[in-house]
C-alpha cells in the first residue's frame, strides 16, 4: 500500500509538473451600481469554459478556471432583460443574441469593451488585452496576479467614454430614457475604410490613429484604440499568473 500511495503522489507531481496542464483562473468583479452579464466566447478551436454567461450583481465576483493554452475574450453586458412571455433574454448593450444567460460560443455584439487573452502562447508566455476596436460599452481593468516580465502589468480602461462620447458615435437607450450607454467605434458608425483598416488602409503603414481613435486612446491609454494599435495595448506575463478582471474598478461610474 505504501509503494502504491507513492507511486500515485510521483504520478500527480509529474502531471502537476507537466507543460500543458496547469490551469489559470479568472476572478471576474463587478463593482458597477448596477448589475452586469458576464460574457465569455472562447477562440476558434478551443473548447468553451465551464460558463458561457452569468449575472454579477454589485460588488459580486465569480472565479472560473480556464485550462492551460485556452484563448478568447471576456465581456460585460449591460440593461438586460428576459421577456415575461417567451423567456428570451436580451441586453441593450454587448447582447451575444442566444437568447439565454449563456452565450453559447457568440460573441459581443458591438459596441463593447473587451479583454482578450491566449495563455500559453508564443514561447509559453501569456498575451492580454483589453480593445475598444469594438466600441465601448463599459469600464474594464484586468490585473495579472502572480506573473513575471517587464510588461506583465495592469491593462484597461477606467473612463466613463459613455460620456465622453462624440455625438455620431454614441448609443442611446430609449429604455433608459434617452441615457449614454455606449460609444461606437468610428468603423462601426461611418463604414470607412480608412477607419475600419481595410482596403487601401488594410497594413500597419496605411491605417494611422484617427481622431476618434485618439479619443479613446487619450481616455484609455493602455486599451487597444484601433486594429494596429499593438505598441502600447498587448501585455505579456510569463509564470502562468491567475487575472482579476473588474468591470467600474473606479467609484464614480455610473
């Protein structure tokens, strides 16, 4: 019995100690006065995680374990609702439209504040981002807990962009009585490609901030401002450290 209980715990150690198994967990708050419906899509390829969509109310968080090499995103939805009737459920902003709490391997529909991830990349190391390329629709600030490297930082955006919204790109809510709830990006609100890096400005060299671009980026420097905006918005951790992710991490958001 003796030589079997150490065989088993040299077996674990092994498993534990192996590239590819270690897992990573997510720690998802909401700090928002109002409630929250996580939304989690995982990359093409990747099985999903064990929930694909959930309610936070305030000051709630939820922990969820993610295997090691997983990729896809994170994101917060918000004014949402489930018909009385038919049971459908819907949400004014970042609807993944399954009709359900769960998104079922939908994404954001934009505009929506998202944090991207691959862990286990490119030389073992993990890749993070939180991009307004899609819109905004919420404050968000992801922290790594435990990793190492010069740029295994903080990443985010803590600004209210709803109000700070230029007029052709805001969203608003009759339900909410005409209230800012998000903020377009400039490819989704004009259909340029000079905005949407596509066609001539389809390369790095071609497509250059914008002004509405820079908005965002003067708001939230470290968020991805539009689809080159590599320098400044990808962060990389290595040591498989574990994510908070904090949607209204600032008191005054509304």
């Amino acid at each position: 019995m003796a030589q079997l209980t150490t065989l088993l715990m040299s077996l674990l150690t092994l498993f534990l100690s192996t590239p590819g198994v270690i897992s990573t967990t997510f720690t998802i708050l909401n700090k928002c006065d109002y409630t929250v419906w996580p939304g989690i899509q995982s990359s093409a390829g990747i099985a999903s995680l064990s929930t694909t969509g959930f309610a936070l109310q305030k000051d709630e968080s939820k922990t969820i374990t993610a295997p090691a090499s997983w990729g896809g995103r994170f994101w917060g939805r918000t004014h949402c609702s489930q018909e009385y009737s038919t049971g459908k459920f819907s949400c004014v902003t970042a609807d993944c439209s399954s009709g359900k709490f769960e998104c079922a391997g939908n994404n954001a529909l934009p505009p929506a504040t998202l944090a991207e991830f691959k862990l286990d990349g490119y030389g073992g190391l993990d890749f993070f981002d939180v991009s307004l390329v899609d819109g905004y629709n919420l404050p968000m600030l992801v922290v790594p807990q435990g990793g190492k490297g010069q740029n295994c930082t903080s990443s985010g955006c803590v600004s209210d962009l709803n109000e700070s919204c230029p007029s052709e790109l805001k969203v608003t809510s009759t339900a909410e009585g005409g209230e800012s709830v998000a903020c377009k990006s400039a490819c989704a609100a004009l259909d340029q490609d000079q905005y949407c890096c596509r066609g001539a400005y389809g390369t790095p060299d071609t497509c250059k901030p914008s002004t509405y671009s820079q908005i965002f980026k003067t708001a939230c420097p470290n968020a991805y401002s539009f689809a080159y905006d590599d320098k400044t918005s990808t962060f990389i951790c290595g040591s498989s450290p574990d994510y908070t992710i904090t949607f209204c991490p600032t008191p005054n958001t509304r």
